[in-house]
C-alpha cells in the first residue's frame, strides 16, 4: 500500500510545475499595425504635414472595406527633394 502513495507523489509532483504554467495566463501576442491593404483599386491622398516633418496618408479601399491615415516616415523633405511621389 505505501508503494502506490509513494508513486502517486512522485507523480504529482512531476506534473505540478505543468499545472502551475496552465494555470498562468499567457500574455497576448503583440499585435502589428496594418498600414496598407494589397488590393491595386485603393485611394490615396499624400500630403506633406509641414508641422509633423513626414508625409502624411489617408488610405481608403471600397472592396476590402479598409481604411487608414496616418503619418508615414519617408525622411525626405519635398522642399529639397521635390515630390518624389509623382
């Protein structure tokens, strides 16, 4: 008889750092901003924000139902540059 309580608490304590890890929550994976969309009939409007130093987006897809805006770091001034988007 003291051979299977003996077992037993071999057994449990083996699966006790198990049950502790389920028992914590995992934290949520980090979510990624989604800036664009791949459809090729998409609207754009960009505008360099004198006040923000960046082009600034407005992006908007009637097929997927997506819109963004937002500013977008191209690290080149139009002044200097020109628009290097056209």
């Amino acid at each position: 008889m003291w051979f299977w309580k003996k077992k037993r608490r071999k057994a449990m304590s083996e699966k006790a750092p198990i049950i502790e890890a389920l028992k914590t929550p995992k934290p949520p994976p980090p979510r990624k901003m989604v800036t664009d969309c791949w459809c090729s009939d998409k609207q754009q409007e960009w505008t360099f924000d004198q006040s923000l130093g960046c082009w600034y987006v407005e992006r908007e897809c009637e097929r997927c139902e997506y819109y963004w805006e937002g500013p977008v770091y191209l690290y080149d001034d139009p002044n200097k540059l020109g628009n290097t988007l056209e």
